[in-house]
C-alpha cells in the first residue's frame, strides 16, 4: 500500500503522511453484525485504580469480530471485500461461507476480492488457506499462528508480521518469528498461509499531535522533567541525563531489563532466542 503526502499547507501537512487506502480499501461501511461496542477505560482497570498512563479519549469506533481460529473447516468461502480496522495495524477481509455466515479474517498481501479460500485438511497451500502445521509445505511463510490447538491464532497478526515453517520433528514443528525467535509449535495448530499485509504502516508519521489524540494517545511526560518524588530519574540541576540506567516510574530498566520469567513453562519451546537490538 502507498503512501500519501500532501502540499505543506502547514506544519503538520508537511510532516505528516497516510496510507493510500484507495488501492487496496474496498468498502467502507462494516458489517454490522460483526460489531461490537467497544467500552473506553482510559487507562484503568475494574477497581478505577490507573494501571496503564498516557491513555484517554480518541475517535469513537466499534470493534470488529475476527475470526483468528478459522474453524469452518471444509466450507469454501468468497472473499466479499477488504475493509480498514481501526482497532489494529493490518486490513480485514470480509468472507461470505457457501451457508451464509460471514466471518472477519487478517488480510494477508496479495488476497483479492472474489477469491475462494478454505480451511481444514485438504486445503491447498495458497494466500489466505488456513491450514494445520502438520499438512502445510516447509519453508512457506505462514501468519496467525496458533500455540495451543484450537485455542486460535496468537503470534504474527500485525501488519507485516510474517513467520516462517523450517522444519517438523515428531509432533513439533519448527518456526521462525519475525523478532528472529525459533521456537516449536505443535503439529496440530493451525496456521494461515502468506504474510500480514499493509506493511507500510510502519512508514507512516503522524506529523502532529492531534493526530495522536485521535488514536487515543496521551502526551508523554520525560522522566528527566519530573520531580524526585515522582520518577527516579527526576531533579537535577538544569537537564541532566537521570544519573541512572534509564528506567520507569516503578524502577523497571527500560533498556536490557529482562522481563520475562526465568522459569516459564514455554521456555522448553524456544530453540533460539530473539535477536537483540544494537
């Protein structure tokens, strides 16, 4: 998908470029009955306690039903349009099943309006096919990635996010993430077959700050600009670099820190580790 830039008729216009939706959005208006009302908590969680900041306000929109287990296994389906979400990064597609239900799925690059696409066994390895790992070809690039069978897919929805199968061994295949991670996923989940399209999302600036605030996004305050008694790295003389590792307002080092647990059940699932960013 292009992007679009417009005349700098101001300095948001001049910084600021968006997707061009004209090429690959079909349709507009969503299908009702896969809409559902979307409450806004602006950060907080069921006691009113703040758990996440920099949250509020931001355009109104429904969230759309997706289909990430796709098990209509056996019943062809015709893909009737491609549709923005506001609610993610990547596209959706609308499917019309040969009984009538109509389903959301992630628009993978490449998948056309018209298009017949299945899933189950004895589905063949194309664009939009969800498919078990175990009857997938090796070295095919693969999205929506399930880690407990039927449960649905968990890994690689995000506009451009592709993974990759290497490899099967026994009742384990072997995948490979975009974050350079490989790890080992039973045989019996379900994957769909090409990458995640809009994949220029990524290039996109926003240009000002509205733009932000329509997506929901509050302003961020540095650390450094705090007072003690609000951020560890906080106070100083003048600016100052925090004296410190850099960090959150709770002490969590936000460059190297490890997050996850050293003990976790999956840890015995990951045969390479991702890569680091230098």
């Amino acid at each position: 998908m292009a992007i679009r830039r417009f005349k700098p008729t101001s300095p948001g216009r001049r910084q600021g470029s968006v997707l061009d939706f004209r090429k690959e959005i079909t349709c507009s208006e969503p299908e009702k009955s896969l809409l559902e009302s979307l409450r806004r908590t602006g950060g907080r969680n069921n006691r009113g306690r703040m758990t996440m900041r920099r949250m509020g306000g931001g355009a109104r929109h429904h969230y759309r039903k997706i289909d990430f287990k796709r098990n209509k296994d056996g019943i062809p389906a015709r893909v009737d349009s491609i549709q923005y979400d506001p609610n993610r990064t990547a596209n959706i597609a609308l499917l019309v099943y040969a009984d009538g239900e109509k389903r959301y799925i992630l628009a993978p690059k490449g998948l056309e309006v018209g298009r017949t696409v299945t899933s189950g066994h004895g589905s063949e390895p194309k664009v939009g096919n969800s498919m078990l790992l175990s009857d997938i070809p090796l070295g095919l690039d693969i999205h929506n990635v399930e880690l407990t069978p039927g449960k649905g897919g968990q890994m690689c929805r995000s506009a451009g996010s592709v993974a990759r199968l290497m490899a099967r061994d026994g009742d384990y295949a072997v995948v490979v993430l975009p974050s350079g991670e490989m790890r080992r996923v039973h045989v019996n989940c379900k994957a769909t077959i090409g990458a995640i399209g809009n994949a220029d999302h990524q290039h996109v600036s926003l240009g000002k700050a509205g733009r932000a605030r329509h997506l929901g996004r509050r302003p961020k305050v540095r650390g450094t600009a705090q007072n003690p008694v609000a951020h560890p790295m906080g106070g100083g003389e003048g600016r100052s670099s925090g004296g410190r590792h850099p960090c959150s307002k709770w002490g969590v080092l936000s460059k190297g820190g490890k997050t996850r647990k050293r003990n976790k059940a999956s840890n015995k699932f990951i045969i390479r580790r991702r890569k680091k960013r230098k």
